[in-house]
DNA sequence: TAGATTGTTAATCGATTAACAATC
DNA sequence: TAGATTGTTAATCGATTAACAATC
C-alpha cells in the first residue's frame, strides 16, 4: 500500500512482531505496549515504535496496541492474509521434511503440488500435495499460477531449473540449494536459506571464549 | 585470537567470505582483490578491506589476497579448521534430511551420533551415524564431551530437551524448534533456523508491486 | 620504476535510541 | 482529571563508503 522506502532490517523484523503476536492473541492478551514487545523480542521499545510508524500508527496513546488488530496489520503488511500459489521442486529428504512438516498457510502459502523426475514418487502424495512429473510443470504453469516455488533439487540441477521457473513467471523462489542466483532484472526474489551459513555462524561463536 | 569487539554484521559476513572463497579455489584461481570479491558478493571493495582488517590485513598492496591463504585465514576465525563434536537430537523428517544430505564437516563438526526416542530408530545408522537411545544421553556425554547440539526434536519437546542438554555442558544449539531460547547467562549460543521467518520475508517481497 | 591495491583514517550515511509533546 | 503510552522529532551511535598514503 505504502511505497515508500522501508529498511532490510525493519522488514526482517516483521515476521518476528507476526509471531510473538500470534503468541500473545493465543495465550489470549488483549493489549500490548511496545515496552512489553520489545522486552519479549530482545528490542527496545523506541524501535518497536519506529518499525511500526514505518506502516503508519497502529496504537493508541495511553494504551498501547491491540493484540488482535496489530498482528492483523503485520499479517496485511507482509502479505500473509493472502493465499498464494507454491509448488514444491525436487521431492528429496529436504523436499519429504517440508512436505510433512512445514505449514504454507501460516506464511501466505497454499502448497498446489510437487514435482520430480523420479517415476516411483510421480503419482503419488505426501500429507495430500501430489508429486506431478517434472517434465509437465510447463503445462502444469498455463493451468495453474505459480506464484513461489520451493527449490529443494540437488546442486547441479539448481541454475537450470530455477532459470525454467523464471520463464514460468514465479514471482519468488525459495531457495534451499546453496547455489547463489539473482533474478532481479527478471522481478525475481530470491530468498536463500543457507543451513551451512548458520551452522558457520555457531561455529564462530562457540570457537571465542566468553 | 584478538579479542577486540567484532559487530554481528562482520560475522553474518564471514561465511560468504568462505563459501566465496573455497570455489574460487576449486576454480584454481590464485590471487583475488577486494574488489573481485566485492562484486562477486554484493558487497564493496570498502567493506570487504574493513572487514578483513577486523582480524589484520592479509593482503598485499599492489597484489590483492592469495586465495588459498585468505581462506584458511577465514576458515580459522570462523574455527572450521578444527573439528568439533556434534550429535543430532530427534531423527524426524528434517533429521533425516540433515543426516543423508549436510555436510557437517565443511562447517567444523564431526557427526558423532544421533539421538531417538523411538524404538524402531534406536540401534539403525544413517549414513554412518549411529542412532542411540535418547535415554541414555547423559551417560553418552560423559564419554564424549558435545560442543554442539542439533535440535530436531517437535516443538512441544523443544525446551526440556535442550535444557537437558544445557546440563551436559554443550556449548552450542543448532535450533531447528521454530522455539525461541535463550541460555546466555550460562554461556551456551543459539544459532536460529526459522523457515518460516524466512519465507515470511518472501511474502513481503513478492507482495510489493515492482 | 610505474601501476596496482592494500590498510586505515576521515566523511557520510543510516539505524537506533532518547526525549517529549500529543492524547487516549 | 491523572497516568500511561503513543508517534515523531532530535540526538547519538555505528556501519558503510570514500579517499589516500603506504608499499608491494
């Protein structure tokens, strides 16, 4: 809605506010400060209070915020009030936790299908997604709008497939290969899930002494 | 080794810095500048001399970076040169994704074990790592000391379980719980994976027109 | 030597924090 | 009304970028 600039760093905070609001409306409180928001995410409560006049002012002086009607606001604002179309590539061990475990819908998602080059696992389905045969995905896209596709394929498959993707029309990949693309020029976002830069990142930590 | 404050910021770096640097290697080259490497990354020839010179220069005027040693220079500080041990808890969908397909050595771990509560797990090996009884963790920690615990455990089990294994004197938690902890005060680091958060932020950016 | 590129200092830019008037 | 807490402006802090002397 708003177009203006917002920060990298304000946006990743987002999903932070989304959870601990979900927490709160849960456990069933009604308002919150920002004093108390950002004491429970490690924040301080200026930021909190910054981050959201990003967005324009949800609160109310003398009152704070209403659990239920911010984390409505927070959903809008990162999009997950929508449903949006994703198909999961690559049916492996990573593809298999996903499709078992992971919940689409709680980020803006409907999971449509899964695709993969392997006869055995084509036909059938996993926690109701059915895996569909790679080789379709074209006439699959002309049916069906891929709005985010979830690239879980082995490395050397990563460029080629998500340059198909591109020529689908996806307007994001997630991306859990390793393998760094850009598709800007395209409107393409990538968003890299890097388990190794994680795990370097622990390393790194544990290696000071403190 | 210096013990000089270094900003979150310059650590999230460090591992692109590896990753960069170890196929640069594979490609045989010999020398690099900042700038190479800046553009290679998305970063500035700047930051990236700012950021090495956190830790010293390694760098030679007139000539740039030799690879092979900036890289070992990096796989130092980050502390993947050496090798530490790991045990994995919770053998569900995503454990097994991470015991067929992650490289935990690349990262500085060596796998030791994994640990299940489920009997027709206890006593199977996945690519070589063997799956104990998480009954008998404690005893397994008094032969080999854990610097680092990877939690794949559902989230109902996510606090006690690593509250457990802060008492077996782990130095580090690879949390994959989606529960957010917090054992700072008795010296153990969490290192976050939240999916979601990340395909939250894939939500945001596709829903901006641009 | 001349050209290239570092390491570092200074300048700029942006993000966080503090402060406070507005107001529920 | 008095107390609480927002939204916003100003101050501070930190990170990035620019510039350049040092030097390989």
């Amino acid at each position: 809605m708003s177009e203006r600039y917002i920060s990298p760093l304000v946006i990743r905070r987002l999903p932070k506010y989304h959870r601990c609001l979900k927490e709160l409306e849960r456990s069933g409180v009604e308002r919150v400060s920002s004093s108390v928001l950002a004491e429970t995410l490690g924040f301080t409560a200026s930021q909190v209070r910054q981050d959201f006049s990003c967005f324009g002012g949800f609160g109310q002086q003398g009152y704070g915020y209403n659990v239920v009607s911010l984390r409505q606001k927070i959903a809008e604002i990162i999009g997950v009030d929508k449903c949006r179309n994703a198909v999961l590539i690559g049916v492996g061990n990573l593809g298999h936790a996903l499709l078992h475990n992971f919940d689409f819908q709680k980020c803006g998602f409907e999971l449509r299908a899964a695709f993969d080059v392997s006869e055995a696992l084509i036909g059938t389905s996993i926690n109701g997604v059915e895996i569909l045969d790679m080789g379709n995905i074209e006439e699959y896209a002309k049916e069906t709008s891929i709005d985010v596709a979830v690239l879980t394929v082995p490395r050397q498959f990563a460029k080629e497939t998500a340059q198909r993707l591109v020529e689908l029309g996806v307007r994001g990949i997630w991306n859990f290969t390793n393998v760094d693309m850009n598709f800007e020029e395209k409107g393409v976002k990538v968003e890299n899930v890097h388990f190794a830069d994680s795990l370097k990142i622990l390393c790194y930590e544990i290696s000071r002494e403190n």
